[in-house]
C-alpha cells in the first residue's frame, strides 16, 4: 500500500498492536531526520501490565509517545523528529519540550488539543523549544489513526467530554466505533485482521483515484 511509507508503516504497527491490545490505539517513533532510521518505537500501553524493562505500562502516562521517549538510549531528544499517530496530549507535547524534540509529524487531529500549540507561545523556554509540527496525514489514514483510540474512549469513558467531544466532531468515526464496541462479530473479524486488512474493514479500500 503506497499511502503507508516508512516511518509511517511502524508508526501504525505500533498503533495496530496497542488496539489489539485493548489499550488506547496510538503508535510512536523517534526518528533521526539525517537517515530516516528509527531509534525507538512506542505505543500506547495504558491497559497492559508488561512489567518490560525501560517501558510505562499499566497506567495514565503509559502513552505511545511516552514510551518511545523511555527507550531513548540518550540524553535527550536533540535533533530527532517525533512520529505519532494521535497529535500530542498535554503530557506528550510537554514532554517532547522538554527532551527538545526538532519536529512532531502526527497522524490524526485530536479535537481535545487542536490549537494547544498557541499556548507555548506564552512563555520564552516554550515558545523556544516548541517543535515544528505536520499533520495531519491524508484522509483515509487519518480517520483509521482517530478511530483506534476513539474506541478506548467510547468504551471506557462514557459520559465524559472527551467521548461528547468526539462524537460531535467525528459522528461517523464515532459510528464504526460503536459497532466495533457492541458487534461481537465484527470486532473478532477485525481483531484477527493485520493493519492493512483492518484498514479496509474500518474505513473501507483506497480511493483509486487519490
Ligand atoms: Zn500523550
């Protein structure tokens, strides 16, 4: 498939493992921007107890961006450009500050922190160091890299005004993922599935004209 490109094809094996998983959906990178290799991978582990040295599982801050940045065999950050599927919560966007990330390329818009950027510009060690950002990617790779944690969401956080929040702004997302939630079958056939067959389960084939 022409559309997922290296780094991009581990970014979402992450985030296809983490949803399988049954934890928040979200695959990351560090990669180094000279040669385009990877020099750590995350994904989101908020719902696993791997116990895996240099790795956050089993709760809140157990991110994918989290994780790719505790496998960093480094200093810092310096240089290297983050690879997410989801764009960066307070934490990870924080974090990717403070590790002096170069440049965010992320996946998906997460309604809840589209715009946070303009708050870095609020104070001179942040508006420094915020990274230069890209996304998101095109259509049908961003609504798959929305959907996975939007099902962690819907299912877990009822209710909350983050599922209230995404359901306004993704109602068709928001659609696919309560049938994954409440279709038995359907979420077997596409948890049994690799990334580019669920793919064309959840958002349905490429469009042969793009
Ligand atoms: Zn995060």
């Amino acid at each position: 498939m022409s559309e997922l490109t290296p780094p991009w094809t581990t970014v979402f094996d992450e985030a296809w493992a983490s949803f399988r998983a049954g934890s928040f959906g979200v695959g990351a990178a560090l990669v180094d921007p000279t040669d385009d290799s990877i020099v750590a991978v995350g994904r989101n582990r908020v719902a696993q107890r791997d116990a895996q040295p240099r790795t956050l599982s089993g709760n809140m801050t157990a991110h994918a961006e989290m994780n790719a940045f505790a496998g960093l065999d480094r200093f810092n950050a310096a240089g290297l450009h983050l690879y997410t599927t989801l764009q960066p919560c307070l934490m990870c966007a924080a974090t990717a500050m403070q590790l002096k990330v170069a440049h965010v390329h992320f996946a998906a818009e997460d309604e809840f922190f589209v715009g946070m950027d303009e708050l870095w510009l609020q104070h001179p060690v942040t508006a420094e160091r915020a990274p230069a950002s890209s996304g998101p990617l095109g259509d049908r790779l961003a609504r798959f890299a929305r959907l996975l944690p939007m099902v962690f969401t819907l299912r877990h956080f009822p209710g909350r005004s983050a599922e209230q929040q995404a359901r306004r702004a993704h109602p068709e997302l928001a659609s696919t993922a309560d049938r994954l939630i409440v279709d038995e079958e359907f979420a077997s056939e596409v948890d049994s599935a690799d990334l580019r067959t669920a793919l064309d389960l959840l958002i349905g084939p490429p469009d042969p004209n793009s």
